[in-house]
C-alpha cells in the first residue's frame, strides 16, 4: 500500500505517464508510416529486381523506432524513444542482390 501512496504522489511516476501517452500517440503514427513502406517497396521490387535502398533504410530506423517504443511502453526500459533520444540508426540492412 505504501507503495500506491508513493506513485500517486510522484512527479515522476505521471511524468512518465505523459511520455508514455505521446510514446503511444508516435508508435502508431510511425506504424501506419511503416504500412505504407511495405507497400511501396513492394511496387517497387513488383517493377525491379532489387529493393528501393532508402525504403530499406528508413524502414530498417523505423521498425527499431517502433521496437523501443513499446520497450519504454512495457516498463522493459526507461530510455526514451524519439523525440527524447536520438534516432536509430539502420542496422542489419540485407546484402544488395545485385
């Protein structure tokens, strides 16, 4: 019980609850982004032999994006996503099949 009398009372505690809200309120903005990058990745291999690299990296940024929002969503971290930290970085990109 001391515990819930501890967390109504601090700051902390509701700041992160604004954080989590907006984190909430980015992840699916950036979720709906990432539908339409499959979709259009798949136009273009339909048109190529290859993957449009760009897509491939903002896709890449995007989904570790996603993954560390619902990270700091789940209490699984406390390190913010973006805004608050910096963007990720595309990592584990597929070799080009050229």
């Amino acid at each position: 019980m001391q515990a819930f009398k501890n967390n109504l009372t601090s700051e902390a505690f509701w700041l992160r609850l604004v954080f989590m809200l907006l984190s909430l309120l980015l992840v699916e903005i950036a979720a709906s982004i990432l539908t339409l990058l499959v979709a259009g990745q798949f136009l273009y291999r339909l048109f190529n032999e290859s993957s449009h690299h760009t897509i491939l990296q903002f896709s890449n940024s995007l989904g570790r994006f996603i993954l560390h929002s619902y990270r700091f969503l789940s209490y699984q971290t406390e390190s913010k996503p973006f805004p608050f930290s910096d963007w990720p970085e595309p990592e584990d990109l597929p070799q080009s099949e050229d």
